[in-house]
C-alpha cells in the first residue's frame, strides 16, 4: 500500500501490520536499543531495525553490530552523518524515515533516549498515526540550552508507551501531563553493560597498548554543545584539568572526539594537554576501548550523559562537566558529581569522589529490562486505538472545570481570578 494513491498523508490503525521498527543511529542508541533487538528475537516477534547513519555510516558500525551480537539493519540510511546542523540532519532523516515506515507499515515505532534520531523517528511514525514506545523516558536536565532537552520534551508529547527508568522519572512525565501510557521497567543499559563489558574484556587490548594499570588513571571524555560553544567554558575546564593533574598525580587519558580536537586547536590549546606529561589526548577511539577504559578508570570526568550512566553501573566514580544533568538519580546515590567549569569545584569534585567507596546503589533497576518493554509492546499491538487515544484525551480533565462553565466570558473571568490569587500568595510567601 502506498499512501500517494488515496491522497491521504496517514495510514488507518487497520492498515498497519503487527510489526514493531526498532530506530537507531547513534552509538549511544545501539547500545540501549541491543536488549531490545535480542528480545524481540528470543521471542519471536515481527520486526525489522532501521539505523539512520546519524553518527556513522553503517559500515563504520558494522563490527561494533558483530560484536554485540546484533542482526544487521534491514535499513540503512545514508549520508546523514554528513548533515551537521540539527534541522538539516533531523530533516534528512525524518523523509527518509517515512519513506521506510509507508514501505513497511508497522504498527509501533521505538526510539530511545534523546539524539536528533529518535526526534525524527517519533515524529515520522505519529504523522503516520503509528504507535510510538520511547525507552529512557521522563528524563530532565531542566537547562534549556540543552539540544537533547528539546528532544526529549517533543518525543515523550508523541509517545504513546513511555518507558521510563526509575520513579523520579516517572514523575516527571506526570508533572509535564503526557498523554501516553507510563511504564517503571528500568535501564535497557543494564542489560547491554553486562555483555558489552564481557566483549571489552576479551577483545580490547588498549590498556596495554597505552601502558595503562586498573585505577591507576582518570578518564576524561568532552564534546556537548554546552561546553564547546563557548571559550570561556572550554579554558576553564582544561585549566581545571591540569591542576587536578598537578594536585592528584593520576595521569588523565583525553580520547577526543574529532569536534573537540579541532575546538581545541582553534584555542591552542591542544599542544598545551599533548605537550604534557601526564595527559594523554588521542582520537577517539572504538566503543569497546572506551569501554576498556572507562570501567578500569580509577574516575571520570565527562560533559556524556551515556558515560554518567554507564559509569554508575559500573561504579566509577564521576565528575561531571556540566551545570546539569538528566541523570539526577546518579547525584542522589553518590556516584556523580556536578562541577560545571569552574576549575575549583573540579578539583574539589575530584577529591571528594577519590573518596568514595564505589558502593553505591544501582539507580537504574535490574537485569531483565530488554525482555520486560518486548513483552508490553508485544501485548500493545493488540490494544484497540481508541483506547491510545482515550488516554490522550484524558488530558482534557484538567481544564474540563473550566470548560463546563459553558460560557465564553466566564472562562476568562476563572482562569484570570485563579492566575490573580496565584500571583497574590506568591507575593505573601515572598513578604513572610
């Protein structure tokens, strides 16, 4: 069936097939979305994946799909990673996206988490009127200079089957009203750390190579907007950086995303962390090597949302390069630490987390988590559409009071005597 022939820009609930399409583009997204592809799988359900290209061409990822024991994409978009700009990029992906989905005709679309290819992948699937399950739901950084932020906040109004990770989560998904179905299941990253660490373990040879011992060195990690933007933050972080080296005696090994190495020479200062003798920057390197690193790191510094997390699971110590954070679960069990730029408060953050005793709780649930959002999604595809929509509407109760007034007049005369006594005790809370 192919939507040009009736002229209609959307597919009816009975036209679309009991199919679920699994979106991924990025690293950090083929990570989170593996114990989902292995359980769709294992329980043999109808789906097909659909990688974007949103940080590398599939060639590129190849062994990285080897190694995790994934299936290779049915669909493969290409060139996106070429598109640096956030709409071009979302633009591209988002045509492509539909054009696959018309193809395919599945019934629910999964995306998680919060890069531009999951905002495409949402939007492409709910103009189609597809179902859409968002996994790593509920998540807040409340800094809106944040792109993902954006993302998140646009995903979670789309979706239909959120899944979030713990109850703060949760909440915050009820706090912003949503009209889809909320689910407390966990971290799909618990599940994928376990194998991924395994695979590291056997394959990657890094810390020999650089002459590294198990927590004898920190790991440090920079590439967000937030920070790279701007020169003050870039100089001041790398002025923090060099004195907890001077301060701790811990050599700090840089691998460097190719935007960062060129940030950094823009400034000069690259060959001031390449001439020194207890900093090793290099390129980026594999995810498996970083994995290697990361989980023998005595700490780690990082602007990563994905590497706050990860390192929590694998209890690291972290320090986090940045004023906020959507993992705020990682703060309240003392596994993070929020320094900003300031090269004091990392220095302090670097001491104080050099004194922790690594046995923090998991925030992020257990094991099982993959084959807890199959088996839901697999029951959803079954569920009537009226009641999707029921659940959306159900938004309304909130202004219904105000809406049965029946009269034009006396709506604005409630709202506005409400946002009057609002306003009167903020005034008196603020005079107390």
């Amino acid at each position: 069936m192919s939507l040009p022939k009736s002229m209609r820009k959307s597919f009816m609930d009975e036209e679309l097939q009991d199919k679920i399409c699994v979106v991924i583009g990025t690293r950090p997204g083929i990570i989170k979305q593996a114990p989902i592809i292995e359980a769709l799988k294992e329980l043999k359900a109808d789906f097909f994946v659909l990688h974007t290209g949103q940080h590398y061409s599939y060639n590129m990822d190849k062994v990285f799909f080897e190694d995790l024991g994934l299936p290779e994409p049915e669909y493969k978009i290409p060139d996106t990673y070429k598109y640096k700009l956030h709409g071009e990029q979302t633009a591209k992906m988002l045509m492509e996206i539909e054009r696959i989905l018309i193809r395919e005709r599945p019934k629910i679309v999964v995306v998680t988490g919060d890069a531009n290819t999951n905002l495409a992948g949402a939007l492409a699937a709910k103009k189609l009127h597809m179902r859409v399950a968002h996994t790593e739901s509920g998540l807040r950084t409340f800094d809106w200079r944040v792109p993902e932020e954006h993302n998140r906040l646009i995903i979670e109004r789309l979706g239909d089957y959120l899944f979030a990770p713990n109850e703060l989560a949760r909440k915050n998904l009820e706090i912003d009203n949503v009209g889809g179905e909320i689910f407390v299941v966990g971290s799909t990253l618990v599940d994928a750390l376990e194998k991924v660490k395994n695979v590291a373990t056997r394959k990657s040879t890094i810390l020999e190579e650089l002459g590294l011992n198990r927590n004898e060195y920190f790991l440090m990690t920079m590439h967000r907007e937030e920070n790279l933007d701007y020169e003050r933050e870039i100089r001041s972080i790398i002025k923090g950086v060099l004195e907890v080296t001077r301060r701790f005696g811990f050599p700090i090994v840089f691998p460097a995303h190719p935007r960062t190495i060129k940030r950094l020479k823009e400034l000069g200062l690259y060959k001031v962390l390449d001439k020194h003798k207890n900093v090793l920057i290099m390129p980026a390197v594999g995810y498996m090597d970083f994995m290697a690193l990361l989980s023998n790191a005595r700490l780690v510094l990082t602007d990563s949302g994905g590497v706050q997390q990860e390192a929590c699971i694998l209890r690291v110590p972290c320090i986090t390069l940045l004023r906020a954070t959507e993992w705020v679960e990682t703060l309240l069990v003392g596994a993070n630490v929020l320094v900003g730029s300031d090269p004091m408060a990392i220095v302090k953050g670097v001491e104080l987390m050099l004194a922790s005793r690594r046995n923090w709780p998991n925030p992020f649930g257990e094991r099982g988590v993959g084959k807890r959002i199959v088996k839901i999604l697999l029951d959803r595809l079954h569920e009537p559409i009226e009641q999707v929509y029921e659940r959306y509407r159900a938004r309304r109760k909130k202004v219904e009071k105000y809406l049965s007034l029946g009269n034009w007049e006396k709506v604005l005369k409630a709202l506005r005597e409400e946002t009057s006594s609002k306003a009167s005790q903020a005034e008196m809370r603020c005079l107390e």
